[in-house]
C-alpha cells in the first residue's frame, strides 16, 4: 500500500471521528500509542510490535490530515537522501 492511499484509508475509517475530537486529543491518542510501541519494543512479541507500528502509523495519518499534510509529500523529503547533507546514506556529523 503506498503512503497516500494507507492515509486516504485512515480518513475513510476514521477522518470525521478525529476531527470531532480536534488536534489536540488526537495528538494525546497518538503519544499515547507511542508509548504502547515503546513497551512493546521492549517487553512485547513480534506480534506485539507488528500491532503498535500500525496503530502508530494510523494515527500519524490522523494527525496529518487534520494538520492538513499530505504524508506522501513529507516523505519525498527523504526521496533523494538526507535532507541535510544530501548523501544516500548520510554523511552528517553524528551530534556529540
């Protein structure tokens, strides 16, 4: 599935909802599946991780829609390298 269309599907299923609950609790919800994965990448089954990476992913594109980012567009960011310094792996300094 390619980045727009998983973000198209999250607004079929889900768009009116998060939008009657605002950006803001959206946002909650979605730390609050970061700390899920967080447990599950350290205390959980593949199973587990599988699970929390897509919910993490989901409500990402939440976020993004209602912010009104097209998450295909923020990829292309990183299309050509990094950002930054440009190289296909990169090259920058490491911070200290």
């Amino acid at each position: 599935m390619e980045i727009a269309d998983f973000q198209a599907r999250m607004e079929q299923l889900y768009g009116e909802r998060d939008r009657q609950r605002g950006l803001a609790r959206t946002f909650v919800w979605f730390t609050e599946e970061c700390g899920e994965l967080a447990r599950a990448l350290f205390r959980g089954s593949d199973a587990d991780r599988q699970r929390e990476f897509a919910d993490v992913l989901a409500w990402l594109a939440s976020l993004a829609a209602q912010s009104g980012v097209d998450l295909q567009q923020a990829a292309a960011r990183y299309a050509d390298g990094c950002p930054r310094c440009g190289a296909a792996v990169c090259q920058c300094p490491a911070p200290s």
